[in-house]
C-alpha cells in the first residue's frame, strides 16, 4: 500500500508521459504565439528601442519553451523564466502578453508539482521578492522621466502615481493568484490521493472481516457437528450395548440392533466427511456445546419470528422423510438468518413464508417475503450473513440462491441433496 496521504513524507504522483508531452506542445505552442505578439507589438511600434529581431526570438525561447519541463524540473524553470522575464523587460522585446502567461504558469507549476514544500515556498518567495525589487526599480525610473501620461489625475493622485498603483494592484494579483492556485492545485492532489488511500484501506478491512466470518462460520459449523456426530456416537453405544444384551437370547433382535448400529455409522462417517472437506486446518477450543436443532425445530422458530412482529406461515409440501441431523441443523439455521434479516430490513409487520419441500433425492428450504413492512433506522452490512449460509450449504454439497423477488420483498431458496433410504 502507498504512503499515507496524512503523512509529511507524501510525495504526489510525478507525471506521466502523457503529461509530459502536453507539456512539451503547450511551450512549443506558446512559443509559436509569442513569435505572433512579438511581431504584432514591433508593428504597433510601442518600444522606443526595441531589442533586435533575433536577441527577441532567443529570449522570448527562453521564456516559454522550459515549461516543457515545468512538472518535472519546476523551481528550475521558474528561476530560468523569472530572469528571463527580467531580459524582456529590460531589453525592451516587443512582447508582454505570453510572456506574463508563461511567467504565471511557471508561478503555478511550483506550487502544484514540487514535491519539496519547503523548497517550493522558499522559490516562490524569493522570485516574489526579486519581482517586486525589479518593480520598484521600474517605478524609480519611471518617476525621473516623462512616460507621457497626461491624465488629470484625482487630487493628489498624479498621473503617474495612479500609473504605479496600478501596477501594484496589477502584479499583486497576477502573483498572488499563481501562488494561491499552484497550492490549491496541490493540496486537491493529496486530498483525491487521500481519498484513494482510503478507499483502499477500507476494501483491504472488508476482504479481512468477510476471510474472518468465513473463518469463524466454519468454526461454528465445527462446534455444530460436535454434537451431531457426538449423538450418532452414543446412539451407537447404546445400540451395541442392546445387541449385546439380546445376542444369546434374541438372535433376530441383535440383527436388527446391529443394522441398526451400522446405519448410524454410517450416517455420521458420511456426515463427518462431507463437512470436513470445507473446513479449514485450525485448531480451536470446543468451547459451550451448541444445542442440536433440525427442522423439527422450525414451528418454534416461527413463533419467536411472529413474536417479533413478523406475519410468517410455515408450509411443507412432499413427503417428509428423514433428514441427516446436520442437514436440518443448518438449514434451521438458514432459515434462523433469513427471518432475522427480514425483521432487520423489512420490520415488523412483514409478511414471510416459510416453504419446505421434500423431493426425490433433496430438500428445499426458501423464505421468501413482501417487503412492506415497517422499517426502521437503516442497518448497514457487509453482506456477511449470505456468506454464512453459503458456506453451510456448500459444506452440504448444496446451492443457494439469493436476491431481490421481481415485485418487492427478498427471496432465500437453498437445496440440498438427501439420501432417501428405502
């Protein structure tokens, strides 16, 4: 994962080669455009003594093409363009518009792109200063000549005092606004950088929370089967201890104990194996033993659901047949989950049938419900208990369907394969 955004040794992104190449057409571009206001200023004649033709083009390359490095190198290109902001001043090239341009977007760059802060305002500053140093200069020599301005002026605002606030005003502006974008250009960075790192944090607690439930459901199933295969174990105890006791005196008895013993074996060998292939190689103390619950179970459940405030039938259709503890155990818990969740996001008054049906080599258990009830306060939810069942049907050799029914409402609809014995 990326550096905090938060932290001090944040650093932005440098730019990529698509950025570069922008920035390459746009100072080739603003080159271009400074030849065109360099001639159309020589035309207008507004120098006394302009600089030669090819001292002008020379400083006026000087003045834009470095920003075709003004993301990767910015102090740099600021110093270059802030002397040669200074040459066209000084050597009086016809031409101030780009170049003002230029010298903002360099003002601009530093502030957005150096990844040294300190270095950034320190740049910034001194290249303030030496503007403004360069300005009152201006304003000195202005002052000891004739600049032609023949203005009223208002009061004890002469001409050229009005000319110099003017400038003041101008530049403070122009420099100010370069400044105040480049920073909030950016602290925009950091803050989507922020955001990003984030989201990216909270993805990474939700795969770690949604391994952990997986983890902890399969734990339980675990704890489960304790008491399942536990019954199976001393249901064969006691079916060997009958057989025993009938064997010298009761032949036929003793054969059907032994049967008898021979099918619970097998029922929990096969129990056993088809939970264990899911589990995972951890080590945990069995600690309370869950109580065993099946499908006989479910009018009970039911009955807590419509004491809740639910509106829930119960409906079996098909022949019952036996059903393996496990598999009723976990689809008493299915349908445990689905009712909570109704109660959860629907609220009382939520109609919800209770469907069971038996069929040739499996069993259906689906909770389905309307959805108009009366909810209260959202609960949010990472989508754990649909994980849960998940994980118990397939630790059955099952599927499980979930959603939203076309009308309104939420459907639960798991299968799960059974041995019909004959």
């Amino acid at each position: 994962m990326s550096l905090d955004p938060e932290s001090s040794a944040w650093r932005r992104t440098p730019p990529g080669p698509s950025q570069r190449r922008g920035d390459a057409a746009t100072a080739v571009a603003l080159f271009a455009a400074s030849i065109l206001s360099f001639v159309l200023g020589r035309a207008m004649g507004i120098w006394d003594a302009p600089a030669h033709p090819a001292l002008s083009i020379g400083v006026l390359a000087l003045m834009t093409l470095p920003l075709a490095f003004r993301r990767v190198a910015p102090v740099p290109v600021l110093a270059v363009l802030g002397v040669a902001l200074i040459l066209v001043g000084e050597l009086q090239v016809t031409e101030v518009t780009v170049s003002n341009i230029a010298m903002f977007m360099a003002l601009y760059s530093v502030g957005a792109w150096e990844q040294n802060r300190t270095r950034a305002n320190w740049a910034r500053g001194i290249l303030v200063t030496g503007m403004g140093i360069w300005l009152l200069i201006s304003f000195f020599r202005a002052s000891t000549q004739d600049i032609g301005l023949d203005g009223p002026g208002v009061g004890a605002l002469t001409p050229v005092a009005a000319y110099m606030l003017q400038q003041v005003l101008i530049n403070v502006l122009y420099f100010a606004g370069a400044w105040w974008f480049g920073s909030h250009a950016w602290a925009s960075a950091r803050q989507r950088a922020l955001t990003e790192f984030r989201t990216l944090q909270l993805e990474g607690e939700q795969a770690k929370v949604a391994r952990q439930t997986i983890v902890i459901e399969r734990l339980r199933i675990a704890r489960e089967l304790h008491d399942v295969v536990a019954h199976h174990v001393s249901l064969m105890g006691v079916q060997a201890a009958a057989a025993r006791a009938v064997l010298d005196t009761d032949a036929q008895g003793a054969r059907d104990q032994l049967e008898a013993l021979e099918g619970s074996s097998r029922s929990a060998v096969g129990e056993l194996y088809q939970l264990l292939g899911t589990l995972r190689d951890e080590e945990t103390p069995i600690g309370q033993v869950t109580a065993s619950l099946g499908l006989e179970s479910l009018p009970a459940l039911v009955d807590d659901a419509e004491a809740a405030g639910l509106r829930v039938s119960l409906e079996r259709v098909g022949d019952e047949v036996a059903v393996p503890q496990l598999i009723g155990l976990n689809l008493y818990r299915i349908a445990q989950e689905a009712l909570t969740n109704v109660l959860k996001h629907a609220g009382p008054g939520t109609r919800a049938r209770v469907h069971l049906r038996y069929g040739s080599g499996s069993i259906e258990l689906e909770i389905a419900d309307d959805g108009i009830g009366r909810p209260g306060p959202r609960q949010g939810g990472a989508g754990l208990g649909i994980r849960g069942m998940r994980e118990r049907v397939a630790s059955l050799g099952g599927s499980l369907d979930a959603g939203a029914r076309n009308r309104s409402g939420w459907v639960v609809r798991a299968s799960v394969p059974i041995a019909v014995r004959q």
